[in-house]
C-alpha cells in the first residue's frame, strides 16, 4: 500500500507562492522607533540647526533677529582671549574630577560587589549626594574650603601642610581643585552603582575557576572583572566626559559675586559659564551661540577619542 507522502513543515507547496509578510508588520518596527526620533528632532535637532542660524546673526536675547554677520562671531570667538581661558579651565576640571571620581567608583563598586554586612544600606548611602540639591551641595563647599573659617584650611594647617590660609578661589589650581572636589563627591557614588550593576552580572563561574587557580583577589578583578565590565567602563566614561565639559553649577555657584564671570581674573570660568555670561547677562545671543556650538564640537571631539581609546584598548 503506497504511503502517502505529507509536506515538510517550514516548506511551501509545490505551485503555491511564498508567504509574504503583510505590510503593516514591516511598518511595525518604525511605528516603534518613531516616537524617539519625533522628540529627538523637536527637543534636539530643531534647536541644534536655530543655534547654528542664530550664530550667524548679530542677535540680541531680547531684541531679536539682526543683521547677518556669517561666521563673524566664530572669528571673533577665536580671537577671544577668554575663550581659551575658558576652555583650559573646563578641561582642567574635567580631567581633575573625572579620572580620580571613575577610579574611586571602580574601587567602591569592587568593595560593595563582595559580602559586607548591610550591603543594601551601604549601596543606598552612596547615592545620598544624588538627593541633595546642588544648590546645597555648592553652599558647603563653599564654606567648607572658605578663607578664614573654612574647615579645608584649618586641617591643613594643624597638619602642617601650608602654612597660611589658601584663598581657595582666588588661585587658578587651588580653585579648580576645590570644583574638582565638589564634582567627585556629587558622581562617585552614582557611576559606583553603575559599576556594581555590571560586577553583578558577570558569572561566578570565572571568579570561582580564578580562586581555584590561585590567583589573588587583586588579580582576579584585573584579568577577570575589569574585561568583563569593559563596555560599562566605555558608557561612563563617554558618559562623564560630555556631563564634565558641560560643567555649569559647580563653578557658578562656587563664585561668591554670582556674575558667570568665574573669578576675577577667570580662573575657574567654563564654558558653559561664558555661554551664560554673553546668553542671558549681556544678552549677546548670536555670540553665546557661537560658544554654545564650539563646545558642542570639543565635546564630540573629546567624546569620540575616548571612545576610540577604549575600543583600541578593548581589542589588545
């Protein structure tokens, strides 16, 4: 008796026509996607393009549109001996508070990974600087590293380390170490969590077979957890670098005069400080929006090295 042969499933029949994919479910995936870019072109690239047209114009905040000047307010920009103090001062800070706040969360986060005792209150009190305004956080720093009754001098002079009190924004380094200090103490904690959020998920099978070969707490987290974690690594760092280019309140409210003129003789304006200074106080939009894209660019710069840095140190 012949035995009658049935199709093979996955397999059309013969002289029957493939099935096709009706044409909502290949829409489907954009009608997902469109939502982030429609607000990314409102919120983001609609006032990236007005910025740019803006820099073109001799425009003033409340007056509006003037005439057009081209790449004049560029030029004059660069010509700006502020301009390059502004942008030492942001990349001192930047590198000041960046490198010791990753290398600290790192070791935090190691710290926290390993079995301690109330390990949930002692993740929850790193995040405390997260839920105290900056507003807060700048006024005791403030007088934390102040001239005369600060608590910052008065132990360095017990221990011998200087010798008189330190006017702490009155100097270029002393100011930035100080900003440095605020920043480190208000980002550890949360780029830790982070950080511990990654331990967390690389297998106990590797720390195990590390610990059966003998190898030291230290080396494990060297040849074990640091590769493991290194796309995070990437993420704050990249992540790091565009919040502390963009440093704002810090050194704004660190100037006891409030005027974005960061210090006297501007040691310690960014910036962001500056785009301030000409945006809202001299109300000189079209030059504020000059500086505005100059410091987009030294982000994107800044951003892409570092990035290229690590994926270079990723494949060795």
């Amino acid at each position: 008796m012949a035995v009658q042969a049935h199709p093979t499933p996955g397999r059309t029949r013969p002289g029957r026509p493939p099935r096709r994919l009706r044409p909502e479910r290949h829409l489907l995936p954009y009608l997902f996607v469109a939502p982030f870019f429609l607000v990314f072109g409102v919120f983001g690239l609609y006032p990236l393009l007005q910025t740019f047209w803006v820099s073109l114009h001799d425009w003033d905040r409340l007056a509006g549109q003037g005439a057009w000047v081209g790449f004049d307010n560029f030029t004059r920009l660069l010509e700006d001996s502020d301009f390059y103090t502004a942008t030492f001062n942001t990349l001192s800070i930047f590198v000041l508070s960046t490198v010791p706040q990753l290398l600290a969360a790192l070791g935090l986060a190691w710290l926290l990974d390993r079995r301690l005792r109330a390990r949930s209150a002692w993740r929850a009190l790193i995040l405390v600087p997260q839920y105290v305004s900056v507003v807060a956080v700048a006024l005791v720093f403030s007088q934390l590293f102040g001239r005369d009754f600060g608590i910052v001098n008065w132990v360095l002079e017990n221990l011998g380390v200087i010798g008189a009190p330190v006017d702490w924004t009155a100097d270029t380094w002393s100011s930035h170490l100080a900003i440095s200090f605020m920043v480190m103490w208000r980002w550890t904690g949360y780029n830790a969590l982070i950080f511990l959020a990654a331990m967390q998920a690389v297998p106990r099978d590797l720390y195990e077979s590390a610990q059966i070969d003998g190898a030291s707490r230290f080396l494990t987290f060297r040849k074990v957890t640091l590769p493991a974690i290194r796309p995070t690594i990437v993420f704050t760092v990249v992540i790091s670098t565009i919040g502390g280019l963009q440093l704002f309140a810090e050194p704004f409210l660190f100037d006891q005069q409030g005027n974005a003129e960061g210090g006297a003789e501007h040691q310690f304006q960014t910036l962001t400080l500056m785009l301030y200074k000409y945006g809202f106080i001299n109300n000189d939009a079209g030059y504020a929006s000059a500086v505005s894209w100059v410091l987009f660019l030294v982000i994107a710069v800044v951003a892409a090295v570092n990035f290229l840095l690590a994926r270079r140190s990723e494949r060795r």
